[in-house]
C-alpha cells in the first residue's frame, strides 16, 4: 500500500514512518503542508495520514486539495480532536473511512 504520512512534529512523524515502513508499506512523508500538496499533485496513494494543523496548508486544504484533483484515498488523522471551525467543514472532504 502506497502511504502519504504528513505531520510536522518529528517525534510522531519517524516512528509512524518506520512502523508503517516495516509492516511492508511504501510511505512518503512530508513535514510541511505546502510540501504535501506539491507531492500530492504529483502521485497517487491508498492513504493519506494527516496532521490537523500543518504549518503553511491545514491537512483540510491538503485533503480538499487531493479530492479536486479527483483521488478518493482515504483520509486518517490521528490527533486529538481538531478545532470546532473542522467540524462544521468536514462535510466538504471524508477525514473518516
């Protein structure tokens, strides 16, 4: 399975890496969303795992980004709750698969 894994804080980024790495994925990462939007722009994937609050591109642009240039990849986040302006615009991208 081909992975975007995008978080901008190192010390959840690289075990998350080397965990999905060694179960046999191919994982791309990126630190910065502006950085994620570019790759995205630029290969396809099974999953997307996104941080919430990027700096430079929100993991909701990256998401509402992907969904425009018509991949339907699934859409994880795996931190805490994101702030109320997220829920009222989650209809406009699946974060949950």
């Amino acid at each position: 399975m081909r992975i975007l894994l995008v978080e901008d804080d190192a010390n959840q980024l690289e075990p998350l890496h080397a965990a999905l790495s060694a179960a046999g994925h191919i994982v791309d990462s990126a630190r910065d969303g502006a950085i994620a939007q570019w790759i995205l722009s630029k290969r396809g994937y099974d999953l997307l795992i996104l941080d919430w609050l990027l700096p430079q591109v929100s993991g909701l642009s990256l998401c509402q980004h992907y969904r425009r240039l018509g991949k339907l990849a699934p859409v994880l986040s795996p931190v805490h709750p994101p702030p109320p302006i997220y829920y009222r615009l989650r209809s406009r991208c699946l974060w949950w698969a």
